[in-house]
C-alpha cells in the first residue's frame, strides 16, 4: 500500500518534470532578424520594445557575398573589433540567443561602423 502511495507520487513528480520541460521547449521563440529586410545596415533599432530570452533563436538572413555574422562580446561590438568572435557566413545562421548581452556585427570592412550590429539582452 505504502508503495504504491510512493510510485504515485514519483508518476506526479514525473509528469510535472515532463510539463516544465515541455514548457521550455515551448517557449524558446524564433525571430528573423530585422524582419523582412534580414541583416543589414540599421539593424540597431530593430530589437527595440522585444523581450527575448535565454534559448530564443535569431534568424540571420543576408546575401552572403556582402555580409557575415559575428558573435562577439562587448568590446568587440563598441570598437567594431572583428578579429576574434564566432563567424557565420551561410547568409541564412541561426544563433541561440545566450542570457545576458549578445552581441552580433558584420566584418565586412565598414559595415560594422556603418551601422551594421545589434546588442540584445536576453533575460
Ligand atoms: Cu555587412
């Protein structure tokens, strides 16, 4: 009888465990970036007014003969720093977004201080 009160209660532990990480699957979002017009020049005031969280993925599209993707960290976004980071270059990347700051320029020389990066911040 004891047992079986105990197997019960594993079932609802279980089942709860199924639901939470369900819900976390479920609520990870998919945005492409800057919307119709993809990565590009302006980007800077497309994540305004969006909550996005740890495991959202961003879409990067861009033509990839023109443009990359670099995740970079801080000092690298505000010095447009593109020697070291992760670069992207498919024209179509899908990046987790991490908690905290991310960062993302463009290495094409003048690109990132033309106005082609974005900092978001995940909660
Ligand atoms: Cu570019």
């Amino acid at each position: 009888m004891a047992q079986a009160r105990v197997s019960a209660r594993i079932n609802v532990m279980l089942l709860v465990f199924c639901v939470l990480i369900h819900y976390k699957i479920a609520s990870a979002t998919t945005y492409t970036v800057g919307d119709a017009a993809g990565w590009t020049f302006g980007i800077q005031s497309w994540p305004t007014g969006k909550q996005f969280h740890a495991g959202d993925i961003l879409v990067f599209k861009y033509n990839k003969n023109v443009h990359n993707v670099i995740v970079t960290d801080e000092n690298g976004f505000k010095a447009c720093n593109t020697a070291t980071g992760q670069k992207f270059i498919s024209g179509n990347d899908q990046i987790k977004l991490k908690k905290g700051q991310n960062y993302f320029i463009c290495s094409t020389p003048g690109h990132c201080a033309g106005g082609m990066k974005m900092a978001i911040s995940a909660a």
